[in-house]
C-alpha cells in the first residue's frame, strides 16, 4: 500500500547520497518527475553527471529498490548553485523498479502566505543514508536572500547534536512538506544547513517550470493552498452544507436518467455567460435536477457553493454564515478570498421563493451586493414559476441583467423515453387529465416507483392523483403493514409541515412525535433532519409540503363548509401564513379544474360574506381569473359582479391588471437603476393569459351597463393593447 512518504528518494552519485520527491500530476501520466537539489546532479566542475552515474533510490515496505538513469531520461538543473540549486529528473514510469500508486502522491505548491505547519523528510546522513527521518519543530521565515529562497528556523533534537552539520548532509533535496489536514504538499527543497545560527535554507519549486519551458515541455501547476485553520474549517463548512443540499435533489426519473440535452445546453450557456442565471417552472418540473446536472459538469472550473432557500431566512448576509451550521470565525469575503478557492464561484440557492415567505426576504439584496462587488461570483436561482415575478419585482433595482429561463414539463418524445423502461405509462398518458400529471417529471417519479396498479388510468384530477401519493409516498402503504402506523406516518408529517409553515421557519420541531416514525420519513426522504442537531425537521421536497397544506386546508373545508357550511370558521382554521396561502392557491386552482360544482358555491359565499378578510377574496378572484373557467364565471355572476356600483367588477379588473401581467425585462439593462422602477410600472408590464380576452369579451356583451366604467375600461383596454404589441400579430 502506497503511502506520501514512498515518494520520497534517495539521489546517489559518485560523491555520496542526497534526498528528493518523485511526483506524478496524474496517475495516467507516462513521466515521472523526481525533483531534488542541482548539486545533486552536476559536480564540483559544474558538469552534470553521467547517466550512469546516477541512480535514483526507493525505499518501500518491500525493501530498497535501485533505478539507473537511461539515455532516454532528462536532466534538467538550474545555472547555478547559489540562486538556482533545483533539478529536475524525467523518467518513464514504466521502467521504475516499483509500481507506487500515484493518486496518492504529495502535490506541489507555491510557498503559503499564511503561517504553517513544515516538515523536511529525507534519507541524512544520521542514519547512514538508509532510512527517512523526518525534522519538526521548524518554522518559517520571512528572510531571503534572493527571490526563490526558503529560510526555515529549526529546534529539532537532530541539531542539537554537536556535530549536526555532518549529521543533517543527505537531506539536500529533501521535500519540504506542508501539512494541511493531513495532507502533504511540497512547496520546495532542502538545500543548506547554516550551523551557527540553526537554520535551513531551501528554495521553492517556481523555477522548475523555467526549465520544462527551456525544453517545450508541458508545465506542471503550482497549487495555492490555504493554511489558516479557521479558513480551512469554514471551506469545509461550505463543502458539507454544498453536498447535503445537492444530496437531496433526486435528478432521475425512476431509474433512468433522463438527459434533458437540448434545455440543458441552453441552460448551461445561460450560467457560464452571465452574472445571474433564475430558473423558473412549475413546482417538481425538474428545475433543481436539471441544475445539479449541469453543476456537477462544472465542478473542475468552477467552486459550486449551494444554499436551501430557507437558509437565508436571517436579517444580513453575515448573521447567515455566523449561525448553524456554518459558524463562520471569520468573513464570508475572506473565505472566498482564500487559495482554496481559486477558482470562479457559483452560488446556488435552491427554491429562492422559500425566502420570500419570511420576514427577511431584504437578505437577498445582500448576495447581489456581493455579486456586484466580485468579478468571480455567479448567482444561479431557481424559482417557482407563480414567485419569480414577484421577486423580479421587489428587487427590481437591484436586479443584475438576466435572461428568462422557464423548464418545461416533459414532451412526448421525453415521456416515451421513460415509458421505454416503465411500458404501462403508455397506457396511462391516453388519459388526458393523468397526462398532464405526469408530465411533471417529481410526479412521473414517484408514478413509476409505486406497484404496477397502483396509479389507475380512471384518475381524472391532479388531487386523485395526489390522494394516491399521499397513501403509497407519505403513509408508506406499501411497505408499512400497520394501519395505525401508517396513518402516524401522515400525522407526523403533517404536523411538521403545518407548524414550519405557520412559525415561517427552516425546520419544525413537533413534540411527542414517535423516534421510529421521523426515522422512517427520514429514511424514505419524506423529511430532512436539521444539518446540526437533527431534531428538527422540514419536507424534504415542496411539492411534498403542499401535499400536506393542501390536504389541510381540504379537511377543514370539509370540516367547516361541507357540513357545517361556516365559512368564516374555515378561513380562520387554515391558517394565514404565507405557505398556507400558497397552498390555497393550488387547492383551489384544482377545485375549479376539477369543475367541482362546490367550486363555485364557494366563491360566491367567499365574496358575500363581509366578515372575510379581503385578501382571502383577492386570493379566489385571482385563481378564478387565471383558470379557464373565467369565462363562465363572468358571465353566470354578472348581477352579482355589478352590484356596490361594479364593487367587484373594479375588483377583478385591478387583480388582472395585478396578477395577469408579467415583467418585460428585455430593455431593463439599457436604463438608469434609479428608473427601472418607474419604466417598469409605466411601460414594462405586458398582459398574458386567457383571462383578458375572456374579460373584453364580457365587457363587450355588457356594454351599455357599463358605461359608468368606460375610464376604467379604457385604461384596462391599454394596457391590453401593449401585450398585442409586444407578442405582434
């Protein structure tokens, strides 16, 4: 077994023995480097030996082992040894006497800036040349002679001895290690040993590409490495808190990986060209999946640092990296400036809209803050389709450029490529309504991965569909035997979902929930355990969550409406948090998909009922508007919408104007940040949705009852008119 210290070898000429390293910049590599002091290789004369003169030593688990230089081998040194006491030997690994696993080589570096942690190993002349050992206790300085130059005080017990100077000859060209974690780099080359004054002079290894450069060879990379304790540990922060995130993004469907090639080229260029990348869709469109493809692809030029959306639910930027699970000692700018991340840097957060649903969404301005002082920072979000237009818009001073990137649900052509693994979705996909379901590639994973009857082609709804979900994914009825556990496993679920959603918090602890229950949703990935003290928890996916928030707000209504008919009870039981209104968005929206006669007896009774609050009316007309079935409820509520002189009518008409527009950034990086503002709420807003034709033609047929409204309606008219301009006949 291959350890740092084998490559450690031994120099021999006809005047005695020196030290060096023997290092590979990959395990693949034909050539061998073996580094070590020029006065090892060129004698008094300043003539280089003969190839036959030199050999180079290896000592293993197996024993000495003696490699002679060949004429085919290279001998390169310096021009002197007073500035320049630095060769190099290049050989054919093939030809070596030992066969050392070179992944486990020592990498060379450039010299630390910071303070660290030295060691010298080679073969002195203490032990006959025969063995290593090793000197501690040395401390760099900051003293040189000439440029490349290493000087190194020393306290060994070695030089203590009376004769050091004889004892420490053989160490020329020894390594000159720095520890880091446990690992070895070698940053230069024992040269001299000054008695008097017990310090080593050495030289750094810069020089050795001059000579590969003097013969049109391949230059080797020089690492900058980071020797700072506190640095090293928040890097190794980053690195966990990048994995667990990663980690729990699934970016396979059932057990093919579906490559998604066309989109993902597009969306690689759209991160490698700019400062900002936002990926929007609908919730379990593969937005996240698609993105750590295209990150794992980018590992080798870029440092990936990925971030929960509720990760940045604190007041600044540095009370984020203060807390768990970083615990930062030090600057977020100082950890980033550091030699361990040399590299250009990618900052993922993922479902950026979790931020939104708390008090201290002000903190994304502190990451584009960072984005605008860094050239080396790319911010690459990804977004729920119904939150990004919000977060374009409250930060719409702040916003760097960027280009939109909506992911689309899977197309036939995709759909087939997983049906080629799972043949009975075929038979599922005639079914329109379940077609549109498992087009959403987090739903066709948990579709493909449940027992072959399970998922029926009678389903005609996405909450059938749901209600399916909920029994196999979250209650487990397929591997879970138990009824009462199985219903425990929703119940906890259930609970850890409402109450993160009403605290607006990361993770909820939920008290006298079973240990073997949370260990179960944890180990089926129903829940993620918080990073530090794992006693709290939150979904481990969104989509999950709505489940949960959705199922919630449907036992209430039930509950309250469908027995009791209590409207005011039933909103004032769901709750008013920001998930759960969410969550009542896609409630509804599915209850008027579904063309549930109760939709509307519930939005009526929502409207005239004074005692609700009025955003829970915005909430409904919204839904309304942006579903097909606008147009029936125009025109079956008409007496009712012009009541109140046109209460409701104005109402909608507002909402439209509100929630059925969306941003047109295309021109937004040829203006003033002071007016982007001003230029948005005037021109940038375009109309889309069916919802306007819907709602012209409802005015059309109502025309001479509204005459009262015609300003209203020609500043509506307007508005629509820009959408026609925009999108062009």
């Amino acid at each position: 077994m291959t350890a740092e210290k084998d490559f450690i070898v031994r120099i021999e000429n006809p005047h005695g023995f020196s030290s060096g390293l023997i290092y590979s910049p990959a395990s693949q590599s034909e050539e061998a480097y073996v580094f070590t002091a020029r006065h090892a290789l060129v004698g008094d004369n300043g003539i280089a030996w003969e190839f036959n003169e030199l050999s180079v030593g290896f000592l293993t688990e197996n024993g000495w082992s003696e490699y002679k230089l060949q004429e085919g081998d290279l001998i390169l040194f310096g021009e002197n040894n007073e500035t320049e006491d630095i060769g190099v030997l290049i050989v054919k690994k093939q030809f070596l006497p030992v066969s050392l696993n070179y992944d486990k080589c020592p990498e060379i570096c450039l010299v630390p800036a910071k303070g660290h942690e030295l060691e010298i190993t080679g073969f002195p002349k203490a032990v006959l040349n025969q063995l290593k050992r090793t000197l501690h206790h040395l401390k760099p300085l900051k003293d040189r002679d000439y440029e490349r130059q290493i000087q190194i005080e020393v306290s060994d017990p070695l030089t203590g001895e009376y004769n050091d100077d004889n004892l420490v000859e053989g160490y020329s060209g020894s390594p000159v290690f720095v520890k880091v974690n446990g690992r070895y780099f070698c940053c230069g080359l024992f040269l001299a040993y000054e008695t008097k004054n017990k310090r080593i002079l050495g030289i750094d290894l810069s020089l050795v590409n001059d000579l590969l450069a003097s013969r049109s060879l391949p230059l080797l990379s020089l690492l900058q490495i980071e020797t700072d304790p506190t640095v090293l540990e928040a890097a190794e922060k980053l690195n966990e808190n990048s994995f667990r995130v990663l980690s729990r993004i699934r970016d396979s469907v059932g057990k093919v990986n579906l490559p998604r090639t066309e989109i993902s080229a597009a969306a690689l260029e759209v991160i490698k060209n700019g400062k900002l990348a936002i990926f929007t869709g609908k919730p379990g469109s593969g937005k996240s999946a698609m993105v750590k493809k295209i990150l794992d692809g980018l590992k080798s030029d870029f440092e990936i640092f990925a971030f929960q959306g509720e990760q940045l639910d604190k007041k600044s930027i540095e009370e984020i990296f203060a807390d768990k699970p970083f615990c930062f000692g030090i600057s977020l700018s100082e950890v980033l400036d550091s030699p361990q991340f040399v590299k250009k840097k990618i900052f993922l957060i993922d479902s950026i809209e979790k931020i939104l649903e708390t008090d201290n969404a002000e903190t994304i301005l502190d990451f584009f803050e960072l984005l605008f002082k860094r050239e080396d920072i790319t911010l690459v979000f990804t977004c729920r389709s119904y939150a990004a237009e919000h977060l374009k818009i409250r930060f719409l001073r702040q916003f760097p450029a960027f280009p939109d990137f909506d992911v689309p649900a899977l197309d036939a052509a995709e759909l087939e490529c997983i049906a080629e693994s799972y043949p009975m979705l075929r038979t599922l996909a005639k079914n329109k309504s379940l077609l549109k379901v498992l087009q959403i590639p987090f739903n066709l994973d948990k579709a493909v991965s449940l027992p072959q009857n399970s998922v029926k082609d009678d389903i005609d709804t996405e909450a059938r569909f749901k209600q399916i979900m909920w029994e196999y994914v979250i209650e487990g009825r397929e591997k879970v035997s138990d009824p009462r556990k199985r219903q425990l496993r929703g119940e906890t679920f259930m609970a850890i979902a409402l109450k993160r959603a009403s605290a607006m918090s990361a993770y909820a602890t939920v008290e006298h929930a079973r240990a073997d229950i949370l260990h179960e949703l944890t180990a089926d990935h129903i829940i993620d355990p918080e990073p530090v003290y794992r006693r709290s928890f939150a979904a481990a996916h969104d989509i999950y969550e709505d489940w949960a928030l959705t199922r919630h707000i449907d036992s209430n209504y039930l509950q309250y409406i469908a027995e009791e008919g209590n409207y005011g009870d039933f909103y004032d039981a769901i709750g008013t948090s920001p998930a759960v209104r969410r969550a009542f968005r896609i409630w509804i929206s599915e209850k008027i998909q579904a063309m549930d006669g109760s939709a509307g007896q519930l939005v009526k009774s929502t409207l005239n009922d004074s005692a609700i609050q009025n955003y829970w009316k915005d909430e409904i007309l919204v839904a309304v508007m942006q579903s097909h079935y606008s147009s029936d409820f125009l025109r079956e509520n008409k007496d009712f919408l012009f009541l109140d002189q046109f209460k409701y009518f104005r109402r909608i008409i507002f909402l439209v104007r509100v929630s059925c527009q969306k941003p047109d950034f295309s021109l937004l990086n040829a203006l003033d940040v002071d007016k982007r503002t001003q230029v948005y709420h005037n021109i940038n807003l375009v109309p889309y949705g069916e919802v306007w034709i819907n709602l012209i033609e409802f005015i059309f047929l109502n025309l001479n009852l509204l005459q009262p409204q015609m300003r209203l309606i020609l500043s509506m008219l307007l508005q629509w008119e820009k959408g026609l301009k925009k999108n062009g006949p």
